[in-house]
C-alpha cells in the first residue's frame, strides 16, 4: 500500500509527532491552516469516514478520547474545531482516515 500516513506511521517518512498510542497517532500538519494544526490518525488503515464499520470503529472512539489531551498538550485552551474531510468533493487529499485538530487563534466561523 502507498498510503502517506501509513508511511508516517511506520516512521518511513518523519513528522513532527505530538501524540501517540497503540490504536492513535497525531503529528502537526505540514501546511497548518491555523497557528495549531494537529492531523490525528488511527494505527490501522482505515480509508475515510465511508469506511468506518463494526469492526474498526474502535479506532474512531480511541482517537476522541485522545483528542481532548492532545488539545490540551497544544494549549487549546479556548476551543478547537475538528474536521474530516471525506471523498474527493470534501478534498480528502489523502485517502487515510483522519481528524484536523483547528485551534489557536478565533476561527471563522464560516466552514465553506
């Protein structure tokens, strides 16, 4: 599989990590569209929320209970917005489940 997070994951391509569990791996964004700019990932390939299933969401329920500590670990004390973008009208760039961690600075509060 040719999957840019997977690759970040195994440690093939480094990032700057800020957080990470068995199931949950979070690293800052290369372009942050925001002072802080987090992506958090499950361990296991999971392709977008259009595959979320039985059998892998508890994946999913392990990233949200991680990511109210990596928020607070980055200061977010006033709020943060998390984002997941899925298929390619949502400009999902790639194709790896994961969840924006938005916060820093007052967000528009206009999404589109």
């Amino acid at each position: 599989m040719d999957c840019l997070f997977c690759k970040i994951i195994n440690g093939e391509i480094p990032s700057k990590k800020v957080f990470e569990s068995e199931d949950v791996f979070a690293f800052c964004d290369i372009a942050p569209q925001s002072p802080v700019h987090i992506l958090v990932v499950p361990k296991v390939h999971i392709e977008s929320v259009d595959a979320i299933d039985e059998d892998n969401s508890r994946y999913v329920s392990k990233i949200f209970e991680a990511i109210p500590k990596i928020a607070q670990d980055a200061g977010l004390k006033s709020g943060y917005r998390v984002i997941s973008n899925c298929g390619d009208d949502a400009c999902q760039s790639v194709k790896h489940l994961h969840f924006h961690i938005l916060g820093g600075t007052k967000l528009s509060e206009k999404m589109g």
